[in-house]
C-alpha cells in the first residue's frame, strides 16, 4: 500500500504526517514496546524473526578483526548473533576480536539491550540519517527491521553506503510483499486484526503494534527496494524473500 507523500510529509502507519514529526512518533511507539521488543516480533512473525536474524548473521559472515555496525539495533538482538559467529570464527583461526557496534536513535531501546548484561558490544546513540562515524570506517553495516521506520530511507541507505569501507558489504532484513497471492487474505487478516489483539494483550497498546501492520504495508515491495539501495550507490545489489516474502533479506556492496 504504498502512496506517494510530499517532500514535507512522511509516512506514519497509514497517515502522512508533518516529516518533523516522524522521528518523534517513533521513538514513542519504541519508548513503549522496548521491555516487550523480542515479544512484539515474536507477534509480528510468529517468531520466525529468530530464524530470519540467524540466516541475516550467517551471510554477513563476521570475521576476526572485523569492525561491523548494526544500525537501529535496538536491543542487540542481531549483534549478538553476530558477535558469537565473529568469535567462533576467531576460535577456528585466530586474530583479534571483531568490533560490533549497536547504533539507535532510541536510548530506551539501547537501555533494554545493555540491561541483559555483558555482552562485548558497543551501545551508541545515533540517528540512522546521520551516523555518528566517519567515512570507510566498517567492513560491513546491517539493518534489520529498522529502515521502514525511518523518516527519510534515502538518506539512510546513502549514510549507510558512506561508512563502509571498499569492499565493504550491506545487509537489510525488513519485513516485505508476501509474493503468494492466494495466502495475502489469511495474512491481512492475522496482520491487521490478530496482531493488534496480540499487542493488546501482551503489553496493552494495540495502538503501537497497529503502527507496525501498517508500515510494512506502506513500505516499497522487493524490487522498488532494491532499486533505492542501487540509487545510494551500493553494487552488486539483490534480495532473498524469507518465508514466501513476508521478510526479505537485502544486499550490496560499496565497490
């Protein structure tokens, strides 16, 4: 369902809203579910998150002595995946530790995330449509379920593109167009009615989990998707759909 919205608006959910709002109303939505955030996409995927985040961890490949940022981590959820890959693989051959920095815009998500314990992580606050790093600085840059909640994804893609090393490789997993007609009906229908109740039930705001139907549904489709991260100047661009397309894990290279 997507639709075109002016240079002054941005989409929330199904509403276009003032682009400067955006960020606000998101990080409120966030605010509320971050202590349920692993609950909240066991609803949304009926906990195939878990297995889409283990197959995002197994093809970014982390490396000894990688640095590799995770943008809109969240709880670390991700980054943890990558940081026990990154030391297994230094186990087997040695060399120093990889560096794997956790970066969100929403300190009560961080908060969450360092509150499960240590972990070797880094936790930084930073806005994904301006990272707080410098140019060429990461091996690899992964977002997952995070970029349909930024307010200007362009700008995002072209952030992420910047901070990556030649060489370097981009991975997004994000939630996408169901590509079997025939099940879409069934899916609308735990979408938009069992998830909502799901939501109310668990961490009583239906409110904030009907936000999280709708952006899927107004984020771009597959290839429009594609095309934007070709746009911000990533190579070697292409996708796998995850479960028939409800998911699909994204990719490109900074040649």
């Amino acid at each position: 369902m997507a639709r075109f919205m002016t240079d002054d608006t941005a989409s929330f959910g199904f509403q276009d809203v003032p682009r400067e709002e955006k960020a606000g109303r998101v990080r409120g939505v966030f605010d509320r579910v971050a202590r349920r955030y692993d609950l909240m996409n066991d609803a949304m995927s009926a906990g195939l998150h878990r297995v889409w985040k283990d197959i995002a961890a197994v093809k970014l490949n982390p490396q000894p002595g990688e640095r590799i940022l995770d943008v809109a981590g969240g709880t670390g959820d991700v980054a943890r995946r990558l940081s026990a890959r990154a030391a297994a693989a230094q186990g087997r051959r040695g060399g120093p530790a990889a560096e794997i920095i956790v970066s969100d815009i929403n300190t009560a998500m961080l908060a969450a995330g360092r509150a499960r314990g240590e972990d070797g992580l880094a936790w930084i606050a930073g806005d994904a449509e301006r990272l707080p790093f410098a140019s060429c600085a990461f091996d690899a840059v992964i977002i997952a379920f995070g970029v349909r909640n930024v307010t200007n994804i362009d700008k995002a893609l072209v952030e992420m593109r910047r901070v990556l090393k030649p060489g370097g490789r981009f991975y997004c997993l994000e939630f996408s167009r169901l590509a079997i007609a025939p099940l879409r009906p069934a899916y609308d229908a735990y979408s938009f009615h069992a998830i909502p109740a799901i939501g109310q039930f668990l961490a009583g705001d239906a409110a904030a989990y009907t936000y999280l139907v709708e952006s899927i549904r107004r984020f771009p489709d597959q290839e429009h998707f594609a095309g934007m991260i070709t746009n911000a100047g990533f190579s070697r661009v292409g996708f796998d759909n995850l479960a028939g397309g409800v998911c699909a894990l994204h990719r490109g290279w900074a040649v």
